[in-house]
C-alpha cells in the first residue's frame, strides 16, 4: 500500500488514537480486566478471560504499531478500524444484557456509548490517512 501524506493533525490525532488503545491494551490485562470481561458476551466460544488477555494483547500491538510504525500507517489504520468494528457486537451486548462496567451504569449511558464506536472507526481511518489512500485508488 502506498504511504499517503498525513497532515500534522492527523499525526497527532494517530499518536493519541495509539496511546489510548495501548493503555486500554494495558488495562485488559491489569487494572480493568474485570470491566472487560464483563464485555465479553456469553456466546463468544472462548473463556472470557481468555479473550480479554488476547484482545489486551491486540490492542497494545496496534496502539504500538499506531505510534511507531509510521511507514505501515495506512494497513495498519485498516486493520485498527475492523478491530473496533468486531468489538462492537460486545458493546451492543453489554446493552442488551444491560451489565455495568466502566461506569456505564445505565442504558442511556450504555447507548451513547454505542454511538461512539463508529467515531473510533473513521478516527482511525483519518489519522492514518487510509480512506484518503483508498479514496485516492
């Protein structure tokens, strides 16, 4: 995939994107473990800690790859995009279910935060200049 140009804004924009997955990645597997498995639904066919620690994992490699791996910055904001567009049906069961976790102690709250998932994935698609990569195609 060809590198397209990002403006200093969406440079910014990328780093802090990274920085938020690799400390949402760090939490998987620390200090919120416990927040995130109580957005793991019940039909996912694995331990629910399990799939916390590998979706940790996950997110620390593309809050890393966001931050340094620059010259990938286009696949790599594809590929951070999809992720936050898998996670969703876990955030739509955390409303269905109507479970609390990271404050989220309401539906209206459990609702509005549905409305921000895809924000993340067209945060992710500026930054790393994939849409206009691809809209370049």
């Amino acid at each position: 995939m060809a590198l397209h140009q990002t403006s200093k804004a969406q440079t910014i924009g990328r780093i802090i994107l990274g920085l938020i997955l690799l400390t949402a990645g760090i939490g998987h597997l620390s200090w919120a473990r416990v927040e995130f498995l109580a957005q793991v639904p019940d039909w996912v066919p694995l331990n629910g800690d399990l799939v916390v620690i590998l979706s940790g994992i996950v997110e620390i490699s593309m809050g890393l790859s966001l931050i340094f791996w620059s010259n990938q910055r286009v696949r790599v904001g594809w590929i951070v995009a999809l992720f936050f567009v898998l996670v969703f049906p876990g955030n739509v069961s955390q409303l269905i279910t109507h479970t609390n976790a990271f404050g989220l102690n309401s539906d209206l709250l459990r609702g509005i935060r549905l409305l921000f998932q895809p924000v993340l994935v067209i945060w992710a698609l500026w930054s790393t200049g994939a849409w206009a990569a691809w809209r370049k195609k």
